[in-house]
C-alpha cells in the first residue's frame, strides 16, 4: 500500500535524552523478561551466517532451524535519503534498543534514487550525535547503519522499496527507471556487502501490485519472471545471499481470493515457483494489515476474525505448509492492539498465527512516523508504544547472530 510519512523534526537536548532513554530501556528490559519455556527457540546458540533454506525453514551455516523477527526502519526511500528519526537521537543507539527489545533483524528499506545522491538530509549533527555520518553521502550512511548493526548483532535485509524517493511502483521499473537501473543497484549492493557478514539477504522489490502479474509469461509485468533475472545477477556476485520475493495484488491465474494485499498476494507460487540456478535461497514474503490501512471486505465478513486462518492458508501459508519454501513475513502491523477494535482483533489474531506457525517477520514499523500504522517508537523517537510492543513479546526474545568487527 502507498504509506504516508509525516515528519515530526524534533531536537532534545542530550541530557533530556538520555534520562528518557534509560527509562525506556528499563521498562522494556521488564517487559522483555520471558522464561526459557516461552522462548520460541534456543537462546543461547547464536546464529551463523550464511543462512539458506531447508523446506520451510530457514537455516544458518551450522545447519540449525532459526527465526529473522524485527523491524523496518524506513528513511533512506523518501527524501531525506537517510533512516528516519536522526533527527533526535544518535543512529547507534537507535541500533542498541532495538536489539535490547529481542529483534535480531532489520529490514532496510531504500530507493534506487537515493543510492544515487550525494547529501542527505533530517540529521541533527547539533545535538552531539551521528558525527560519523556528516558529509556523507546516502550509501556511505547505508554503510554506516549496515556496519553497525553487526557490530551490534543485528542482520540487515537490504530492501528495494521505491526507485524514486516519492511513491512505491507499481512494477520494478517506471518512474524515470528501467529494469536495468533496478537489478544494476542491486548488483551494486551486492558487490558492496558481499562479504559483510550480517547483510543477509536481498528483498528484491516492495509490494509488487497494479499490472504486475504471476505467471503469466509476460515479460513487462510477470513479477516472478522479473524476481528470477534479478535474483540470478545478485547470486553470480553474493551467492550465499537469501532471494527474498514478494506477492503481486491480483493477476495470478486461477486464483482462489478475489482480492489481496499489494504484494501479498503469492497463490502463483503453486503452479510457477520462482527458479534459481543456486538452490535453497528463496525467501516468500507477504504483507499483512488491518482495517487501519484499508477496510478490506474480509474483516466485515460474518465469521470475522475466524475468517482470516483461511485466507492466510490460500495467500501464502500453504508454502511453508507444504514445505515448499519458508514464509518471512516482511511487513505487518498497525496502531490499535485492543481486543475490541477490528484492527485490533486482526492484529492480535495474526500474533499468534505467528507465533503457533513459527513464521518469521519484520514489523511496519520502528518509525513511529507511518501515518497509517504508527510505529514501535512513539512519536519522541525514544520512548516504546508499550501496549505494542507487550504483544509482540510473544513472539521475543529473537536468536541473535555473533557480533561483527
């Protein structure tokens, strides 16, 4: 979907901050605190890169099952052409919450735009902090984030989100760029960090929808023939990498649902799975919202939110069911987690589908500035939604990958 970003520019002092900050983390250390039956996998077997798949399941370098959950932290697709929010607060520490909250994964997302820029902009270098970071330009901030996080422990998906910094196309061209341009900042990235241990992976696209179809052999909109010519040219570089695919909207033959979520919709994978010459790479990732972002027909059905088992099974879970490929779930989320509200209902529903299923996910968003969905953080960029994060406790503490040098 087109997500609105609104902008809150705010500056704390240093001092002010870090009181805050403190207190945020020692809230969220209390809420965190689960014991080792609750844990959805082992915690103290730290997670090996390269990961590949295995079935439905996603693997590390030693052969064992783990679970990517984390975050989307957006920023370096819109004009800023930098992750949100360093306006407020240094990015390290931004990295360190995260991480200190049980992710162990962070979706980035950026634009072919602005990997081609020289400035960035929403940085308060005033405040003491993201010293590093001034007079860079947007892929040497990318560097910055990326080498940190491994620093840290945190995995990096890369995450080609928009190919100009305004909207989200419909195709992987459009918008003043070919084809040519998309897979040519790919193979960019992917002789960037092809040996940065903790960049994991590549999300070839944001939610595909509009014209683009699923296996119907037309080279200007068939999403899954488009997914193969660029997962091959980033393989013949970064060949451990994980080839990350989403959804289209509609446009699959013989389709069960009438309507989807833009790039959730992977029912094509049945009969036209996405090919790769490297086995055990491919990734399947829907998006996932509630009646927040739009009021889909489904959630007035009768039988809602017992309705929504079914539509997950036919969108995309029969893939990780069926042993197919894993299911990485690269967006969901929204502002209300009541137990009354639709939103709500749905968002607390998809939880614990998560959670009995053991699906993998990262959450829209970190940003509290998604106008749509709200984020993690609330709008002082420090400070944790806590109703929010409670629930997705459930689905915490994460495994953790070896810190980088």
């Amino acid at each position: 979907m087109m997500r609105l970003y609104s902008r809150i520019h705010q500056t704390f002092k240093r001092s002010t901050f870090y009181l805050v900050f403190l207190l945020s983390i020692a809230s969220v250390t209390f809420l965190s605190t689960i014991s080792p039956a609750q844990l959805p996998i082992a915690q103290k077997v730290e997670i090996q890169p390269p990961l590949s798949t295995r079935g439905a399941d996603l693997i590390d370098a030693n052969k064992r099952s783990i679970l990517l959950r984390g975050v989307n932290w957006f920023g370096m697709e819109t004009e800023t052409q930098a992750p949100h929010g360093l306006w407020a607060r240094d990015y390290k520490e931004m990295l360190a919450q995260i991480k200190s909250l049980g992710y162990n994964v962070i979706r980035l997302p950026y634009s072919v735009q602005a990997l081609r820029g020289t400035e960035i902009s929403g940085v308060n270098f005033e405040i003491g902090s993201n010293r590093e970071l001034q007079g860079k330009k947007p892929i040497e901030v990318m560097d910055a984030v990326v080498q940190e996080a491994g620093r840290q422990g945190l995995m990096i998906l890369l995450d080609s989100h928009r190919l100009n910094n305004q909207r989200i196309p419909e195709l992987w061209y459009g918008d003043g760029f070919t084809e040519e341009d998309w897979i040519g900042t790919w193979t960019m990235l992917a002789e960037r960090y092809k040996n940065q241990p903790n960049v994991i992976g590549a999300d070839l696209k944001n939610e595909p929808h509009g014209r683009a179809s699923w296996g119907t052999g037309d080279r200007a909109t068939d999403w899954r023939l488009a997914a193969e010519r660029a997962g091959e040219a980033i393989l013949k570089i970064a060949p451990n990498w994980l080839i990350v695919v989403e959804g289209v909207e509609n446009n699959v033959p013989g389709q069960q649902l009438k309507q989807h979520w833009m790039g959730g919709n992977l029912e094509g994978v049945r009969q036209f799975p996405v090919r790769l010459s490297i086995k055990n790479r491919v990734v399947y990732s829907p998006h996932e919202y509630g009646a927040g972002v739009f009021n889909q027909p489904w959630f007035s059905a009768i039988d809602f939110p017992r309705n929504l088992t079914t539509r997950w099974e036919k969108a995309f879970f029969y893939i990780a069911r069926q042993k197919i490929a894993p299911i990485w779930v690269g967006e969901f989320g929204g502002r209300q987690v009541d137990e009354t509200s639709i939103e709500g209902r749905w968002q607390r529903r998809f939880v614990q589908f998560l959670k009995e299923n053991r699906l993998g996910f990262a959450y829209w968003s970190w940003n509290p500035n998604s106008q749509d969905t709200g984020g993690i953080l609330i709008d002082d960029w420090t400070q944790i939604d806590q109703p929010k994060q409670e629930l997705l406790n459930q689905l915490l503490p994460a495994q953790t990958m070896q810190a980088t040098r």
